[in-house]
C-alpha cells in the first residue's frame, strides 16, 4: 500500500519534471547583436548567471538579466540549465548578496524588456523565446531538454 | 498613511533599528522609481529548539552565553538582518547590514555585522575595505542566513567553534576563467570585534588580529575550496575575573593567568571543503583542523558530511559531523596541576552528531525546516555547551524547527 504511494509519487515527479523539461526546448540565451560572442557553452552561460565569472571570452564584461518569479520563463530556464528550482536559485542569491560577494541579475517584468536591455547594453545577455529573439540579439545557447 | 504607521512602528522598536525602518521605508519609495542604486533586503530565521537533557544547554556557537534544554526555546536560531546596498557607480558599492540575535551579554541588541566599500574595477578583480564578515571556512559568512542552506543551522561541530563575525579591514579576490571552469582566490586581514561568553565574564576580542586566505575551483557542479587562516588574540580569557570571584591568593591567580595567557598567542585554522550542486542533488564534505597556541585551548580536528535531495517542494536531508579535540599535558606543578585540570577540561571536545531534516519550500522566499540532531559523545565533551552540570553523559537529542525568510 506505502510502496504503491511511493511509487506513484516518484511516477507523479517524473512526468512533472518531463513536462518542465519539453517547455525549455524553445528558450535560448541571447546576447546584444554587436557582442561578437557567437556561441557559449553551458558552463559559460551558468557563470554569468550565477555571477561566478561575468565577463565573456572575447574580454566584454557580462550584464546578464533575469525575469521576475512570476515569469514562467524564469523557473524552466534554470531548470533546463541547472536542473534547479526557483527557490534554490532564489537561495544560491541570498547567500551571495547577504555575504556581500555579488549581486543577483537586474529582473525586469517581460521578454520585450529582456531584449530592450540585451539591445540596449553592450554586454547584455539574457534568455528569451526562440521565436521571440529577433534581429537586435544574437542567440548564443540553445536551452536543450 | 503608509509611513506614519511605519514611524510608528519605528518608536516602538526604537534604537538602530528605527534607523534601518526609515532607510527600508526610503528604499521601498527609491525602489519605485526605475533609476534606483539603493537596494534594501532582509533575512531571518524564527526558529525553536529543545533537547532532551537538563545537563547542558545547547548553544547554535560559542557567542551564546545560555542555550536550550528540553523545553522549546526561541533565542538559540532566531535573528533578524537588514542589509542596505547603494551602488555609486558600476565599480563601487557601499553596503551595511545590520543584525538582531541573542548574542554574548543575552540582549538582542542590533549591530553592525557589515559595512564596507566594494570597488570592482575588472570582472576579475574585487576589493573591499570596512567591516566585513569572516569567511575562514566555507560558507562562513553566510552563517546567519538561514534561507540560504539546508539544515536548521551549520553543522555545529564543525561551527561550534567560531564565534567570530566580522572583521575590520580589507580583503582583494581575483577571479580567472580556466576554459569554462573558474578559479577564484581571496586575501583578508582585520582587526576582530566583539566579546565571547566565559561563564559570567566575557573573553574580549577586539584588537585580535586576523588574517587569510582561500583559492576556491569551480568545475561545473563542483566547487572545492582550501582555505586558511590564523587569529593572533589580543586579550587573556577572563580567568583574573573567574579565580578571583573564588578568593584565589593573588600570586596563584597570576601564575594560572600567566600559564593560560591566550593574548599574544596565534590560532591556526585550516579547512578543505567540497560542494556539489546539481539538479535535485546538494552534497557537502567538509574537513578542519584548528591548531591552538594557547595551553587554555584544545587544537582539534572535525568535519561534516551532507547530503540534500529534492523532492517537489521538500528537501529531505541527512548528515553526519564530529569533532575531536586533543587534551593537553599537564604542567607539572603539583599545587596547580588539579587547578588547571578543571579550567582546561572546559575546552574539551570528542563527540558525533547525526543530523536527519527536512526543509520545505512552501511559498516564494520562505522555507520551514524541522530537524533531528543526535549528538552522541563522551561525558567530557563540554567546549560546545553552556552550563554543564555533572550529571551529564555526552548524549542527548535535539529537535529543532524554523521557519527562514528573506526579502
């Protein structure tokens, strides 16, 4: 009887996280079109993110933005990227900014404003829509399931 | 409306803390505006704790002069931090936190943990001077920020041991890619501030000083850091104080003094830690030895074990920590030997813990956490408790529960 429970929990977990996972197939991480930056790595795009490293290999320094909690965009991001949960993310944030080591990515509300800032800042970056990445950024990474 | 009720509010609660309600209340009003550089965040833990002895009281650090025993408590794990961040321009950023917690003198008085300028003029290159938190072990500094890890509190025999917060100073890390990986390197060097509990005297350490350093490696999930540091104590412990409330002659007080001086002497903290952070996974390995110069300190060695595994909204987690601490020779001054005996058995340590919890992210920004500590050692382990009583056998059980929020 527990067993089955358990067992149907795990199976309620997986078909979860598969949905999660087929809803990031179509986000990808753009940077500003001027950049030069053609392509990135994973580990790349997670060092920007999570404010290990900010700077992009040709010597740019990185201005990464995010999107608010209440974005659906934001949760199967870092879940595609790191297989995380907001509130672990949100955590991870609140030990670097409470210890004064680095500050989380500006969020704004959209992803019309995520490409206003990626266009409007040389080192802009952030993640957006396949369909919705248009002429003024370059698509750097693309978000695999 | 909005801020006479908030002023009001302030009166009430009075002291440095109405100073951080105006400046909260001033981001608050900044913040709705798009150019804002001042940015105000907060953390916080309410928690409760009981054990299962009335032979010692559990202490979350050496900082707490009383603890808990097997009636719930609040003072051991609540606290309430302010943190205000201006940014001046790209490179520089002032910052002050300030935080509330039952502290050394048992009031709650607000201090200052941090204030400091922080000048990035590279992605590479970090430096900051003022009052800054100490970060000789990892995740250090990050102690009092309960949303921030798993358990109810960090793993208290390998934390037990250092009450120290912040320092005065300055600290330069540098940061370089290796290929995707990233390695990372600090240096530090303050003046420490702030007051141990030693019965009911306080050990003074301002005027210590402080200095170290770490290189960190992070290789994708990985993160693994070495990391030293050593403490050069400014004053003796309070044992003039604690000799003389038992109408020592005077000459012995001094010898004993003499024989325990803590000022002047180094304490040498080593550690090796490992993360890995992955998906549902969250496992954590750390290792330390403390080399003490003073004869009134045991040098020891603990570490601790972690392991998280996510599940929906709940984290369930499991860990194991010890320590051992080494026991010193004797004098070899028949009068003072059985003196000395008693004041150095206060710094004894030789016990494991189990932890079993659960932490449970049920809305935005807040988590509820409830966890089991089986502390299992010999009856002379005492250096992490407070007032000890004979009775007491190196084993009881502590329950704990918190609920931590940041904004």
């Amino acid at each position: 009887m527990r067993k089955h429970f358990i067992r149907s929990l795990l199976l309620a977990c997986c078909l979860l996280s598969l949905s999660v996972a087929e809803a990031t197939a179509e986000l990808v991480v753009v940077v500003n079109a001027r950049n030069g930056v053609a392509v990135m790595t994973r580990n790349e795009v997670i060092n920007i993110f999570f404010g290990r490293y900010r700077q992009f290999f040709n010597g740019v320094e990185a201005q990464p933005v995010d999107l608010v909690d209440g974005h659906p965009d934001r949760g199967h991001f870092y879940y595609g990227l790191v297989g995380k949960d907001v509130s672990d993310v949100n955590a991870y944030w609140s030990r670097q900014v409470f210890s004064g080591r680095a500050q989380a990515p500006p969020r704004v509300n959209t992803s019309e404003e995520v490409l206003k800032w990626v266009s409007s800042h040389p080192g802009g970056i952030g993640f957006v829509e396949l369909g919705k990445a248009d002429a003024r950024v370059r698509v750097v990474y693309e978000l695999n399931p | 409306m909005r801020s006479d009720s908030l002023n009001s509010l302030a009166r009430l609660i009075g002291g440095k803390w109405r100073v951080l309600l105006v400046l909260l209340l001033l981001g608050g009003q900044v913040g709705a505006e798009e150019t804002s550089n001042l940015s105000l965040n907060g953390f916080g833990t309410l928690g409760a704790v009981r054990t299962t002895s009335r032979d010692v009281e559990f202490v979350r650090d050496l900082s707490q002069p009383r603890g808990a025993v097997d009636r719930w408590d609040a003072k051991v794990d609540s606290i309430l931090g302010l943190q205000a961040n201006w940014r001046l321009n790209p490179e520089l950023e002032a910052v002050v936190q300030a935080v509330s917690r039952y502290r050394y003198d048992k009031t709650y008085t607000p201090e200052i943990s941090w204030a400091y300028l922080k000048y990035d003029p590279t992605p590479q290159l970090s430096l900051r001077a003022g009052r800054l938190g100490t970060e000789f072990f990892m995740m250090a500094d990050s102690r009092q920020v309960g949303y921030s890890y798993l358990p109810v509190r960090p793993p208290g025999d390998f934390f037990w041991y250092l009450p120290f917060y912040s320092i005065n100073g300055a600290d330069a890390s540098l940061t370089l890619p290796v290929g995707d990986n990233v390695v990372r390197g600090k240096v530090y060097y303050g003046i420490s501030e702030g007051k141990i509990p030693y019965g009911q005297w306080q050990w003074k350490l301002d005027g210590s000083a402080m200095v170290g350093g770490y290189l960190d490696y992070q290789l994708g999930a990985w993160l693994v850091r070495a990391s030293y540091a050593n403490i050069r104590f400014n004053h003796n412990m309070p044992i003039v104080d604690l000799l003389t409330a038992r109408s020592l002659p005077t000459p012995i007080i001094r010898q004993v003094d003499d024989y325990l001086a803590a000022a002047n002497t180094r304490s040498h903290y080593y550690s090796l830690g490992a993360i890995y952070d992955s998906g549902p996974w969250q496992l954590q390995l750390m290792l330390n030895k403390i080399t003490q110069g003073s004869e009134i300190f045991e040098s020891s060695s603990a570490g601790y074990v972690l392991a998280g595994y996510r599940i929906g909204q709940v984290t369930p987690y499991v860990g194991f920590s010890w320590i051992r601490s080494e026991k010193r020779g004797p004098m070899n001054n028949p009068v003072l030997d059985p003196l000395l005996d008693v004041i150095k058995a206060e710094s004894h340590a030789n016990q494991n813990t189990t932890i079993l919890g659960a932490r449970w992210d049920f809305a935005r920004n807040l988590a509820l956490k409830a966890q089991w500590d089986g502390i299992r050692g010999e009856p002379a382990s005492i250096f992490p408790f407070r007032e000890e009583q004979d009775a007491w056998r190196g084993k009881m059980d502590v329950f704990s529960i918190s609920m931590d929020f940041v904004f």
